[in-house]
C-alpha cells in the first residue's frame, strides 16, 4: 500500500496538473464572456465538479485505492451535498 | 499501531484521514451553505461584485493547484526512496501555500482598507469566515509540511514515513479540492 | 518512634527526615495510581473514566431536573426565580445530553467495542484519552459559570435570536458556545477513532456480517457523530462571533434569517437523538438474545434498519420546526420522512420481541431493563409518530407532550439502556456479580418513579402546560398532575439508593463472576473478568456471528478440520488461555493528551474575551501536538506481557 510502487508517473500527475490548470482557465474565460451569461451557472459548475473530482480520483489516489475509502468519501460527500441542496431549498434559492 | 495487519487492508493512520475528510466535508458544506443562503441578502455596502477581483484571485488559486502537483510529486519521490527530491518538492509545497495565504492576506487588507471589516455587513460575515475557515486550514498544512520538511533531514525513508507524507499530502489536496469549489462559488458565481 | 527518649538536635532531625521519608514513601505508589489513570491509554481504563465523569454529570443535571419539577408542583409557585429556572432547564437540557448521555455511550463503546471485535485496544489509544479529557474540561468549563452566577439560559438548542448578544447580553451563552465547541473537538475525534477501530481491528474472521450488534450501532453512530457534528461546530462559530466580534449571521436587521441557526442547530439536533438512542438498541440487542439463548431475529435486518436509520437521520431534521412557517410544502415533505424513519425503527422493536419468542428466557437484571428499555421505546415512539404529523404537532409544540415524549425516549431508552448494559458488562469488568436482587429493586423502581413523572405530562401537556416557563396559572387546572409528576421525580433519588448500595457492597466484597457469566455468544466473554490488559492472550478468530455459543476452534484445529458444528449451548466453548503464549507489547502510557487537551482548554477560557489567553493557549496545545507527534507510541521497556 504506502510503500513500494508507484500510483503513476511524473508525466501522469503533470498532465493532471495542465488539465486543471486549462480548466481554470476556461472557467476564467467563460466567466468574462458576456454571450455565455445565459448558461454561465451550469457552465461553471459543471467544470468546478470536473476539477474537483480530478484531485480526488488522481492526487488523492482514490482511482488506485481500496473500494472502502472511496465509500467512507462519498457517504460525507453525498450527506453534505444534500444538506447543502436542502438548505438552498428550504431556503427559496431555487424558486 | 497494532502489530497484525488491518483487515481492510488500509492502514489506521490512512483510513482515520479519510474518515476525518469525510467529516470535514460537512463543515465545509455548512460553511457553503450559510453563504449560499444568505448570497445578495446583504443590505449595505460595499457589496460583493465591489470588491471580488477575479484576475488576482485565479493567480492565487493556480498556486494552491501547482502545490498539489508538487505535493504528489513529493511522494512520488518517496516512493522512489530519493530524499532530495522529496524534500525539495516537500519544500515548494508548503512555500506555494505560504504564498497563497500571503495573496489571502493581502485580499482581506484590501478589503478591509475598502470598508469592508468583519462586522460590517452580512457579506462579510459569511466570507471572512468562509474563506478563513480555508485560510486557517491551509496555515495548519503549511506546519505540517514544513515540520514533515525538517523532519526528512535525516533518518530512514521507510514505509511509516512514505505513509506520513502520503497522508499529509491527502489533507492538502482536500484542502485545495475546497478551494475550487468556492472559487466558483465565491469568485465566479458572484 | 515517639516513644524513643529524644536525643541530640541531629538525631531528632533524621528521625523527622525518616518519617518524612516514609510518609513519601506511602504516598508514592498513590501519586504513581493518580499519574496512571491521568495517561493511561488502555481503552479499558478510559471506559472507566467516562462512566464516572459520565455519571456525576447524569447526578448533577437529574437534580438540576428535580428542582425544576419542585418549582413546578403546584401552580403560581414562586420557589425558583424565573431566569434561574431559565438557566437551570437549559444547563439539565445540556448537560444531559452532552456531558452525561455523550460520554456514558463512549465508556461503553469504549469498553466493548475492542472487546468485542477481538481487538487488543483501539486504533489510537492516546487520541481516545484526548477525547475524554477534552469531554471533562468541556463539562467543567460549563459549569464554571455557576459560581459566575452565568449560567446559560437560552434553553438546550439556544434558539437565535433569543440568544444574540442583544436578548442575552450575559455571559451564560458564552459559556454554552464555548464549552461545546470544546467538547465537540473530541467527540469528532472520538468518532474517527471507533470508525477505524471498527472497521480496521476487527479479528481474523469477524466479517460484517458476524458483527455483533452493539459494536454494529458503535460504527453507525461513529459516522452520525463524524457528519452531525461539524454543522453543529459551524453553527457555534456563528453564533460565538455574532456574539462577541459583531459578525450578523443571525441578525435579521442585516439580512440575515435567525432561522439559519434553527436549521443547523436540528441538522446536527436530530442525528444527535439517534447518536443517543442507537447504543442503547446495540445493548438491548446484545442483552435480549443472550437472556433468551437465542440468536438475534433477523440479524441482517436489524442491522440494515439501523445503517437506514443512520443515512435517513439526516433529513428530517425541520420535523422540530414544524411551528416557524416553513410552508406546506417543506413541512409535508419533512413530516414523510419522519414518517419514514418509524419504519426501521418499528422493525428493531418487532426483532426484539421476535427473538423473545419461544426463547428460553432468564429475567435476569440485564434482561428486566432491556424489556424495559423495549417498552418504554414504544411509549416515546408512539407519541413521537402522533407529532410526525405537522397539524398534530401545532397542538403540541412547546407543550409538556413533548417532554413526555423525549423523556420516554432519553430515559426509556436511553437510560434503561445504560443501566442493562452496567449490570450486563459489570461482571467483564470489575469481575464480580452485581447483586441481583438488589438490581431488581433498582429497576422496579426506577420504572415506577419514570412512569409516575412522565405519564402524567402527556396529559397536562394536552391540557395546555406550555414548556420552559417558570409556572402556570391555577385555571388552567393543572395542579394534580404536576403534582403527581414531581412526586415521582422525588421518586428517582429513592429508586438511586439500591445501586448505589448494590455497587458499594459488590465492590467490596461481591461474587466472582468468571469469565461467561451470563452464558453470552460473543468474544467479550472469552476472556478474564477483568480482562487482561491486552484483552486477549491469543488473537482469536471468528467463525460465526455467536462464537461461544459453539466450540471456539483454533487455527491448528481448523487446518486439521477436526472440529464439529454443535447447536446452541452445545458444548462448552473454549476459553481464552491464562497467559499469553508470546509476549504482548502494548501502547504507553502518555502526558501528551492531557498536555494538548489543558491548551485547548486555556484557548477557550481565553473565547471569554482574552485574546492573550487564548493565545497562550494555542501555544501550549501546539506543544502538546508535537510532543504527541513526536513520541513513539510504543516505547522501551514498556511492553507487557
Ligand atoms: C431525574 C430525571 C429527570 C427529570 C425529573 C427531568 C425533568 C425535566 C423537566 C421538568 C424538563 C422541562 C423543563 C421545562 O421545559 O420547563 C426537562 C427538560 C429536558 N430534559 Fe429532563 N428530566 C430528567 C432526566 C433527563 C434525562 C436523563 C435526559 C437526557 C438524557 C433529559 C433531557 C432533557 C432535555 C434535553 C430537556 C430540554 C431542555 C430544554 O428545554 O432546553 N432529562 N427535564
């Protein structure tokens, strides 16, 4: 596990790395251009899972690792995705 | 810990930060929460798209992500049992993080030079706090590598240690995984 | 020595020095006692210091509540003041529930769970003595606001805005935010700690599946402490800067919706219930199969409704808020849910009953409570359906109903669980049988002062006894009841005499009680009582959900195949050896927690408006993480055999 090998290479993580860094990039851009208003919001948050979920799978190693800890992260990420969808809610952000 | 090896397969020290990350994920989301709810009720100035500046704040998030990218690499050195590289790369970790905290000081100096003090309107309430709870999670990582730094100056390269920067290096990229969320919550939702 | 002639000034002198020497001499090895029980890591010895903490909260916060019902007797009493009355519900609510009900569930997980998983400790035996200091200074820093005369008194679930520094410009909520977001520090890594242990410690053999229930619900609510408690820490930060730094989460002048502080307070409030309640089902679940020599009725059941418990818990929470105005439409879909999550409950209640069922039962203590414990539930649960339903629960929101109903709930099930697990697992622990006799007077009374407190205030409630008011007015016709219902919390320090003598004299000279008294299944039960410090000679390993109930069977025995399927009390199982055929090396003992957990608590004195204070603080705790960091866990010399 903690020992020995490799999870990837160097070029691997690097190639991550750009991706991210083009994704914020265009989250950037999408940002500052006016024709895109319309879907900005999805838009971004669309890229902004992207990101998030390629730090998880890839830096975190949770793509190479045990079954069980990608089920300890999602249970929290799952309980706290919805508290935050049903705060919104209760609170009329979605209406 | 214990002598026999776990039944999962992963060791303590490794499941504990992911059950702490799985934690961790309901502070932040009630933090996000809170500002969720209470985005455009503030009632006085200055108001958010006032103050928030983009393009300086993309510069500080390209640092956090570059320090992820160090912060595995580092490991990968590790791995490889090459101390230099590892503490060099270690190095750079947390220096990239001294500089984010440095460009989040510098943002909330700004903002408060532009009347925005922590008690004076809902706005900044939820992100001085927000952000700072961020903040202080990143000062907490920039220790903990520095000393993980220091530390590998001497000594074994062994597993236990391999697994020490590994799990560093998992609260760090949790960390930086929170700030892309609220770079687009915060900055480009705004 | 007095009697010796004095001679010269010298002699005098070295006949002082000796005595000196030998009253040092004798206070040496209780200094070495004191200094033990301050670092220990033994999980065992960390169990007990919960339940004592644990207990005096419970005693404090149960007079705290008898003082409540004696303003309370008859009506226009004007025996408490009323802000004191204020302050004294809220600091019972508080102290209940985060100082005695919180720490006596961790001494039992803490006693069982490696116990019962084959496990020589936890996974982090120094975070886990951590976690019990900071609950202590957390208890302690409470009510250090008593002789502050600022005790808080903003109720339990201190409601915005009622709360803010405007409504309670005192220092009482101060202390209410500060003590728990202390205390909530170790409890998050407590939770982390009976995660790991769990899923990581477990013997050779101990599938999920095989899992005894009691260290089942230990794992449920380990994850319901890990999510529930962060929204409740967030919800403190709030309220402690709203308070003291002008911050306006909660300020409806600013934009800001008290209610947010509703919502994150029954976001962690209502899993927080379950946290409660859930151990106290793991020991009814390990008492009522073992008294009726029958396996658990549809084990995986029970545990799938209590994991669905874990995962529904969190989305009914706006059920204590049906009366703020959330609309039809979030209140229809919360009072589903709720509705919902009677279903897993319901059905742990029929497996229990099931289990008891052409059983071979013993109405042994342990099991008197557990029935107990199954009934009562059904009581608090049954008023708990009828306000699941939001029109019902208008009539009865604020009323003494409710505290019918979570008193059925906390005591009926909560504390009858507590108490069948100490007459359960006393015997494991202390080694000696508590007396049965004795105990039953303890049950019969304590369930007779419980029902004659309680039951009447579902009907004063109904009649219109409105909750957290110092009195009522003598039209209202409520003196009868009240008065029967403070007779009966009178009751209580009655029905606590029998324990009390029942553990005094079994301490001192009680019955040996062998390592299976009760002719239990599972693993806790194959080793001493009191268990060695390392719990169990050899590793055991696992074959089947009830271990003791069949041959134990080795490793070598296996690998021959020479052992043989036997029913239920079949044979004799084995027994763990005396003395560990390899030398055992066990964790040391360590200042560093206690180092770390003194900062933390300087840190928060300093939250009273020190920040010199609580940056000292800091310091120290900054020390005590790298002193820990830095020291080995196991160290020389330290190993046990
Ligand atoms: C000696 C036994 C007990 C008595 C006589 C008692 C009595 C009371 C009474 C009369 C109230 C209502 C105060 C009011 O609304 O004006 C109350 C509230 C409460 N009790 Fe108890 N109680 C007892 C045991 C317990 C236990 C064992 C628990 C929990 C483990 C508990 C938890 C609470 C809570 C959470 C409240 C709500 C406080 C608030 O409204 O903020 N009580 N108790």
């Amino acid at each position: 596990m903690a020992a020995g090998h490799e999870h990837a290479s160097t070029r691997f993580y690097v190639a991550i790395a750009v991706i991210l860094a083009v994704l914020t990039a265009l989250e950037v851009m999408v940002f500052f251009i006016e024709a895109l208003r319309p879907v900005l919001t999805p838009l971004l948050l669309i890229m902004m899972a992207a990101k998030f979920f390629l730090v998880a799978a890839f830096f975190m190693h949770l793509r190479f690792d045990g079954r069980l800890l990608n089920v300890v992260f999602a249970w929290g990420l799952v309980v706290a995705t919805g508290i935050t969808l049903a705060l919104m809610a209760v609170f009329g952000r979605f209406s | 810990m214990s002598e026999l090896a776990p039944v999962t397969g992963i060791r303590n020290r490794k499941l504990a930060m992911w059950t702490f990350i799985g934690s961790e994920c309901m502070l932040f989301a009630t933090l996000i929460s809170t500002y969720m709810v209470y985005r455009g009720r503030n009632l006085i100035g200055p108001y958010p798209h006032e103050l928030l500046n983009v393009p300086f704040i993309t510069v500080t998030t390209f640092v956090l992500l570059m320090s992820s990218l160090c912060m595995v690499l580092a490991l990968a050195a590790m791995q490889q049992g090459n101390r230099r590289q590892a503490r060099f790369r270690l190095f750079l970790t947390a220096a990239l993080g001294l500089v984010f905290l440095v460009g989040q000081f510098y943002e909330f100096n700004h903002f408060h030079h532009e009347g925005l003090g922590l008690s004076r309107n809902l706005f900044s309430s939820t992100f001085y706090i927000l952000t700072g709870t961020h903040g202080a999670h990143v000062l907490g990582g920039v220790i903990w590598l520095s000393t993980l730094f220091l530390r590998l100056g001497s000594g074994p390269i062994d597993a236990e240690r391999i697994e020490t920067v590994e799990i560093a290096g998992l609260y760090w990229h949790f960390v930086d995984a929170v700030w892309i969320i609220l770079f687009t919550l915060i900055y480009l939702l705004a | 020595m007095n009697s010796q002639p004095a001679g010269d000034r010298s002699e005098r002198l070295d006949g002082l020095n000796a005595r000196a020497r030998a009253m040092g001499q004798a206070w040496k090895p209780r200094l070495a006692v004191v200094a033990d029980w301050m670092t220990t890591v033994d999980h065992k010895k960390i169990a007990i210091l919960y339940f004592l903490s644990g207990m005096t909260f419970l005693l404090i916060a149960g007079m705290e509540g008898q003082l409540i019902r004696v303003q309370l007797a008859q009506s226009e009493l004007r025996i408490l003041d009323p802000n004191l009355y204020n302050q004294l519900f809220t600091m019972h609510g508080t102290t209940m529930v985060f100082f005695a009900g919180m720490p006596l569930i961790i001494a039992y997980f803490n006693f069982v769970v490696p116990l019962q998983i084959g496990a020589r400790d936890v996974a982090f035996p120094r975070l886990n003595m951590f976690s019990w200091w900071l609950a202590v200074f957390g208890g302690l820093f409470l009510y250090a606001s008593v002789p502050l005369g600022s005790m808080p008194d903003g109720g339990w679930f201190a409601y915005t805005p009622l709360t803010n520094r405007e409504y309670s410009p005192g220092r009482g909520m101060d202390f209410y935010v500060l003590a728990l977001l202390l205390a909530g520090v170790g409890t998050i890594a407590g939770g982390v700690n009976f995660v790991v242990t769990i899923l990581n410690l477990r013997a050779p053999g101990m599938t999920f599946m095989r899992l005894p229930l009691f260290t089942w619900m230990a794992l449920v609510v380990s994850i319901l402490i890990l999510l529930a408690f962060p929204p409740f820490t967030v919800g403190l930060l709030f309220l402690l800067f709203d308070r003291n730094f002008g911050t306006h989460f909660f300020d409806a002048a600013a934009g800001a919706d008290p209610l947010l502080w509703q919502h994150l307070f029954w976001v962690f409030g209502h899993p927080e219930v379950y946290i409660l309640v859930l151990p106290a089902f793991g020991i009814a679940s390990e008492v009522i199969p073992t008294f009726s020599r029958k396996g658990l009725f549809g084990y995986p059941v029970v545990v799938f409704s209590g994991v669905l418990i874990a995962f529904l818990g969190f989305g009914v929470w706006a059920h204590h808020m049906f009366a703020v105005g959330m609309g039809p439409l979030a209140n229809s879909v919360f009072a589903g849910a709720t509705m919902l999550i009677a279903v897993p409950t319901g059905i742990k209640i029929f497996n229990w009953i099931a289990t008891m069922w052409g059983g071979k039962l013993r109405f042994t203590t342990p099991m008197l409570w557990a029935i107990g414990l199954v009934s009562m539930f059904i009581i608090g649960g049954l008023s708990g359906v009828m306000h699941a339903s939001p029109p019902t629960d208008l009539q009865q929101t604020d009323t003494y109903f409710i505290v019918a109903h979570f008193h059925y709930v906390l005591i009926g099930g909560l504390v009858f669980g507590l108490f069948a697990g100490l007459y359960y697992w006393f015997p494991k622990a202390t080694g000696k049988m508590l007396s049965d006799k004795l105990g039953k007077w303890h049950f019969w009374l304590t369930l007779a002062a419980f029902n004659i407190t309680f039951f009447p205030m579902h009907f004063s409630g109904l009649l219109g006894m409105p909750r957290r008011t110092f009195t009522y007015p003598s039209e209202l016709g409520l003196d009868g009841f009240n008065l029967v219902s403070t007779i009966g919390a009178g009751l209580f320090t009655v029905a606590f005499v029998p324990l009390i003598v029942n553990l005094w004299k079994t301490l001192r000279n009680g019955e040996p009680a062998g390592a299976n008294p009760w002719g239990a299944p599972t693993l806790e039960w194959s080793t001493g009582s009191p268990p060695p410090h390392y719990n169990f000679a050899v590793v055991p390993r696992v074959q089947r959900r009830d271990p003791l109930w069949h041959p134990w069977i080795r490793p070598e025995e296996e690998e021959a195949g020479d052992h043989e399927d036997a029913g239920p009390g079949g044979v004799e199982p084995r027994l763990q050896p005396e003395v560990a055929p390899e030398p055992v090396v066990m964790p040391s003992n360590s200042w560093w927690p206690m180092v770390m957990s003194i900062g933390m608590l300087i840190a928060t004195v300093g939250g009273l408006g020190s920040l010199e204070t609580t940056l000292v603080g800091a310091a120290i705790t900054l020390v005590g993480l790298f002193g820990w960091a830095f020291e080995p866990a196991f160290r020389d010399g330290a190993g046990h055999l």
